[in-house]
C-alpha cells in the first residue's frame, strides 16, 4: 500500500511534496511516533527518504502515510519592465508558483530573506544590479549556485549570450519570444534536475 501511495506521487511532475509518516503499533492503539518532514521533498528524495524509514521500522509497527501538501514548484522572475513580468506571471501561473522582482538586487535580498525559488527567468539590462552581476552573485554563492536560470533578454548578439552560458545560466533567450518555447524549455530544465 505505501509502495503503491509514493509511486502514484511521480505523476506530480514540478511539484514538491509535502508528507507525514505515521508509526504505531497496531490499528487500534495511539499513535508511538510521529515523523513529519519540514522541507519539501523532490519526490525521489522523498520517496527515498521513507522507504529508509519503512525499511528500518520493525515488522509489527503499522505504517500511515499522509499527504499533507503538494506544491508547485516555483519561479523567480527578474525585469526592470512591468509588462514583461506580468506577462510571464500569466503565462507560467497556471503550472507554476510565481514571484517577480524588478531588478538583481531586490531579488538577492528577497532571496537572502529565505525565499529560495527552483527556477529563476532574469533579464540582463535592470538598475541597481544587473543580470550579469547577479548571475555572478548566485553562482558564487553555496546556497543559490544549484538554482537554475534562464535569462531572458533583447540582447541578441552571441557574445552577450556565451557569457551568461559561461557564467552557468542554464539557457538564453532573446525578447520577443514565443511562450510556448519558453514553457518548454522550463519543463526540459525541471526534467534534467529530476533525473540528476
């Protein structure tokens, strides 16, 4: 029954999830011990973590496993122009949780604050820090340089391009772009970090 219950949790592609684990003795008794995880789980992370926890708890103890959550992955989006953010914003809110900033800096420090997103869309020309220098900041640093980020820009010459791929973004493109390309290349990112 738990083998089955994690599994059918795979179909919930770009979402982290959330769970309890349940162990007592019997059906009838109260509950012995109560596990309860306090990040979101990947799901093979979290389909890992528990099989350990079964595989360790003595045969006669009855297992409940409980989903509390399930949630969108989420979006940091990084552009000094407000139609661009709200545009990305309409396009991506459906699948995804998303959140915007106006430039490198005011994203760093919302980051800084605990708000660390999966995925992170910034643009190259903003105020205050721009995508060159933020790209280098999270890149540099131990806990942002796994995130992932596309950068997205009017900038189409190839030298703007190899530098952000050189400095570890993850993908470029060039404004205008098509949506549909966009959500693509998003989904073939997530995939990748999956089976890493």
């Amino acid at each position: 029954m738990i083998v089955q219950e994690l599994t059918s949790f795979g179909s919930h592609q770009n979402m982290n999830i959330i769970v309890e684990l349940e162990i007592s003795k019997n059906e009838n008794t109260t509950l012995e011990m109560g596990i309860k995880s306090s990040v979101n789980y990947k799901f093979e992370r979290c389909k890992y973590h528990f099989f350990s926890l079964l595989s360790s708890s003595a045969s006669n103890f009855m297992v409940h496993l409980k989903l509390i959550k399930v949630m969108n992955k989420k979006i940091l989006i990084i552009d000094d122009d407000p139609s661009i953010r709200m545009l990305l914003e309409h396009i991506l809110k459906e699948k995804y949780e998303v959140e915007s900033k106006e430039d490198g800096h005011d994203a760093l420090l919302y980051m800084q604050e605990g708000n660390v997103p999966d995925m992170i869309i910034s643009d190259l020309s903003m105020p205050k820090m721009n995508g060159i220098d933020f790209i280098d900041n999270i890149k540099s640093s131990n806990f942002f340089n796994n995130i992932s980020l596309i950068v997205l820009s009017a900038k189409e010459n190839s030298k703007e391009r190899i530098e952000c791929l050189k400095r570890r973004a993850d993908d470029y493109m060039v404004k205008p772009f098509n949506p549909e390309e966009l959500k693509l290349r998003i989904s073939n990112i997530f995939r990748r970090m999956e089976i890493i």
